[in-house]
C-alpha cells in the first residue's frame, strides 16, 4: 500500500484537482499522520502507521518557510491559484491554527493576492469558537461531510471522538453560503463490512443535508489513488453526476472529480 506524508512545512506548488496550482501547507508532523478520523481511503494511511512521529511545526516556523517559498515562486513568475492547508492529517487540530491563518492571509495580500486560502478540514472542530471563526475568514473553508448517515460515517471516516451529525450540521448554521462542501463517494468492504455511499437511501439522506447545511459550493470526488483499505472501489463520474443532478438543477454549483 503507498501512502503520501509531506515531509516539508511547505509542499508543491502541485497541481490539484479541485484547487488548481495549490501551494500545501502541512501543520502537521512531517514523518507521520496526526487526524482524528482514520478515513479507510486516506492517502497518508491509516493513523496506527503514522503515530511515530509527533512533532508539529511552531507558528514562526510555518509562517517563515511560507514566506520564502511565496518569495520565491514569485520570483520565478509561478503561478499560485490556492494556498491550501491540508498535508499530513487534519491541519485545525493544530494548537495555533487561528493564529497561523491570520498570519497567511497577510502573507497572501501581501505577496500574491490573487491565490485563496484554502482549508480542507474534516469540520471536527468546528466547536471551537476560534478554529471556525478563523475558517470563515479563510476563501475556501472546505469542509468533508461523506455521508448524512452516522452508521456510514463510523464505518468509513471513523472518528476517534463522539462524532455526532446534528451537532456537526448545527454548528455549521454559522457557515451557511460561506462553505465548500467536499464528500468522497466510493464503494467497497473492510473487516467484513460493507461500505457504500452511493446507494439511493444514501444519495437521498446527502441530497437532503446538502439543502439542510447550505453550502456555497460542493466538490464531489472519489478514489484516485491507492487506498491504505484495500478493498475500496472508484465509482465513475456518470454516477457523480447522476448523484448530483437534482442539486445541480436547483442551482448548486458543483465540481465532480473522477
Ligand atoms: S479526515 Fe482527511 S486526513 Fe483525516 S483520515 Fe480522513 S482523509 Fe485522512
């Protein structure tokens, strides 16, 4: 199984996507995964694979290396579409987030205002009043819902914590219209159990939070590179798009990835 850990603060620009030329930006440890969901199709692995590694990256550290590589590719004329936190595990579970985020919006007005600030966050802490505070500041808080089934997600994302939806579609009230939602659809098995999103209860149960939650825009996507459980199947973007069909008519704008 192969997995992708970014072992430097400051990745790419690579070409994603959903995001374009996207600088990443990794809070994370730089030898290991720190997330609390352990989602059987992570591309940094399971979390058990990757707990070795603990140390995460000061505030100064992270915001210094961001202003070389931006000095930098601006110096080479590069283009930057999104500066996007992602990496190796979930980047709001980093202490100083808030505070880090802040710090890259001035960074990005200052150097290249033309790139947005992009979070993709599993939304698990969106409790905290600093953390979605300093989401809805950012261009692209990009927030992963994968199922409205709570049996789905426990199966699929697999939290470590008490995951509840309706708290979660609760606390997203102060994200209406100001929200990418991203769901990963996909099919398969692990440990015996079979996973399927894309079922006609399932699609029915997302279209109805997707009209609950308001997003702004929803990225829909699915498998593209080798999974940490192997059993897991790419579903095609015919069946993106048939799943995202009804939305799109009441005029949800929606970016499918296959
Ligand atoms: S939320 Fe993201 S980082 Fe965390 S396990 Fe899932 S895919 Fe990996």
């Amino acid at each position: 199984m192969g997995t992708i850990l970014f072992s430097d603060i400051v990745f790419g620009p690579i070409k994603s996507r959903r995001l374009g030329s996207s600088l990443g930006v990794n809070l994370l440890p730089r030898h290991g995964k720190w997330c609390n969901f352990d989602c059987l199709y992570c591309e940094c692995g399971f979390n058990k694979d990757g707990k070795q590694d603990k140390e995460i990256p000061g505030k100064e550290m992270v915001l210094n290396a961001l202003r070389e590589k931006i000095a930098e590719l601006v110096k080479d004329n590069t283009a930057v579409d999104s500066i996007t936190f992602s990496g190796n595990g979930e980047p709001t579970m980093h202490p100083d987030f808030p505070e880090i985020l802040e710090g890259t919006l001035l960074l990005r007005n200052n150097l290249i205002p033309s790139a947005k600030v992009s979070v993709l966050t599993n939304g698990s802490i969106l409790g905290n009043e600093a953390v979605a505070n300093a989401l809805l500041k950012a261009d692209n808080p990009i927030i992963k819902i994968d199922s409205a089934n709570e049996e789905t997600i426990s199966l699929l994302n697999r939290p470590n914590f008490k995951y509840s939806l309706s708290e979660t579609v609760d606390l997203l009230k102060k994200f209406r219209h100001r929200f990418v939602l991203q769901t990963m659809f996909l099919r398969g098995e692990f440990q015996g159990k079979k996973i399927d999103n894309t079922t006609e209860t399932e699609v029915a149960l997302w279209q109805r939070l997707v009209l609950q939650i308001h997003p702004r825009e929803i990225m829909i996507y699915t498998i593209d590179r080798e999974t940490p459980a192997s059993n897991l199947e790419k579903i095609t973007v015919d069946e993106m798009k048939k799943i995202s069909a009804p939305l799109l008519a009441t005029g949800y704008k929606i970016t499918i990835s296959g």
